[in-house]
C-alpha cells in the first residue's frame, strides 16, 4: 500500500470537508494515510471531533507537532503529498522555506526532490491572490515541481493531481 502524505491548513470547510471529501476518498483509493496538520487545523479538529474520526481512517498518528529526541519517526517517507486546504499563508511560507510547524517542515523537507510528488490545492480569496507577492510565490513552487491548484468543488478533485 503506497503512503499519501496528506497535509492540511486551517481554511473555511476544514472541519466539515476535509475528512469526508479528502482523506475518506484517498483512504479508499487505497492509499495508506500519513495526516500532519498545521498546529491551528488540529485545533479545529479537535474542537469538533473530526481529529478523533479521523485518525480512524489510519494505522498512524495524526500529528501537529514534531517528535522529541530519541522517538521513533511516526511515519514513514511518502513519495507522494497532497496539501489541501492550503491557506495563502501556508502557501507564501512553503515557497520561502519558512518551516515553523510540522507541516511546514515536512513538506520543506521533499520540495524539489525528483523522487517526491507534492500537489498543493490552495483555497486562497480573490484578494489574496492579487496580492503582489503571490505571483512569486507560486513560481518558486512551481518551479520545485509542486503540483499547484486551487481547490475546487468537491475537495476531493484535489485528488486527480496524484499519480495512479
């Protein structure tokens, strides 16, 4: 069974969507679900009860935050990343390297590997996306080989954006 590292930030819908129309669908194409959430998405799901369902969607642990010294890496190395919902926050620290939480870092970690796919769906608003700053933001992920999108209806077309 491959492992999708499936990565999300704290956007509208989170708590309703992103278990029934993401992880749900990703499990069922038989992707084996390694979930790293921003510190602030796991807060949402755990103040509605979505962190418990869905961490029975995977034999390993949602997690938010790193590892002490001396424990065992939680999971393993996905060669495949989905990030959705992915904030314009989230977005313009991936393109700078800005790794300040666990989501951050293991996506800094694979960005630009050949052998790593990374796809990121972004639910951005209009006026973040004419922000200045976007358009640069996106290159430098797309020139790392991201995947870029914005997220659409149903979340889950996020998930034509991984190899079969």
């Amino acid at each position: 069974m491959r492992v999708l590292g499936l990565v999300a930030s704290s956007c509208g819908g989170l708590d309703t969507r992103f278990r029934t129309e993401l992880a749900e669908p990703a499990a069922a194409r038989g992707w084996r679900l390694a979930i790293t959430l921003t510190p602030t998405a796991a807060r949402w799901l755990t103040h509605t009860g979505e962190l418990a369902r869905l961490q029975e969607l995977t034999d390993l642990e949602v997690r938010s935050e790193s590892r002490l010294p001396g424990q065992p890496r939680p999971h393993p190395d996905p060669e495949v990343f989905l990030f959705a919902p992915a904030s314009a926050n989230s977005v313009a620290k991936l393109a700078l390297g800005i790794a300040d939480n666990q989501a951050l870092t293991v996506l800094g970690d694979v960005l630009g590997d050949p052998r790593v796919t990374v796809a990121v769906a972004h639910q951005v608003s209009p006026a973040r996306l004419r922000h200045p700053a976007w358009r640069a933001h996106t290159e430098a992920l797309t020139s790392a080989g991201v995947r870029l999108s914005q997220l659409s209806e149903p979340w889950s077309t996020a998930l034509t954006a991984l190899p079969d």
